[in-house]
C-alpha cells in the first residue's frame, strides 16, 4: 500500500493530511485520517470565479510548503490539481494540502525543483 506508506512518511509535514491509523482487512483498507471540513480547491475557485492576490498567496503557499517538505525527502506528488487540494482554514489560519496518495519516492539520480 504506497499510499499508507507516502502518508506515514508525510506525518509531520506542513499542510498534509495526517494519517492517525490504517487498518488492513482481507478485502478492505481503512484509513482514519484527520477530519478536514473544507471545501476542494477546485470548488472555491468555481464558487467565487475570481480570487484576491492575498487568497491566491496563503493558498499557493501551503501547497508549496508541503511540496518543498516532499521534496526534501525525495518525494514526487504525481497528481496536483485543484481537486486534490482541500482548502481548510484552522485556528491557526493555515490550510491543508490533500491527495498525496499518489506521491511517488524518488531515486537519488532524479532531480526534484521546488520553486
């Protein structure tokens, strides 16, 4: 399972999902993940149409943050788009990166860039 594998090395990341548990069954896999009430990326930005430079920063940002974490531990995401994104504004005013399962570990000869 790659994806339980990616979240458990992701657990202290900044604006990623946290994995609490996985449970393996014959045919079935659970995961319980940290609630995360919000609305996709993807949905915000139909609802509104348009977005403030500061919205579009903080949301930019705590992409790029957790990218720049993945990246440092040689892992790749493989999927970003707006849909895999949750936005989820906490206490602390900081939101939540979703939909690693697709991240993908990386030899030592390829190259990772964050900006």
């Amino acid at each position: 399972m790659d994806e339980i594998g990616n979240l458990q090395k992701l657990r202290q990341a900044p604006n990623v999902v946290y994995l609490h548990e996985h449970f393996l069954e014959q045919k079935q896999c659970y995961l319980v993940m940290e609630l995360l009430p919000g609305k996709e990326l993807f949905e915000r930005i139909i609802q509104k149409s348009t977005f403030t430079e500061e919205e579009a920063r903080n949301s930019s940002r705590c992409v790029l943050n957790a990218l720049h974490f993945m990246h440092e531990r040689r892992m790749t995401h493989r999927d970003l788009k707006p849909e895999n994104v949750l936005l989820v504004v906490r206490l602390n005013g900081g939101r939540e990166a979703t939909g690693i399962g697709l991240a993908r570990a990386c030899s030592r000869r390829l190259s990772l860039c964050s900006l």
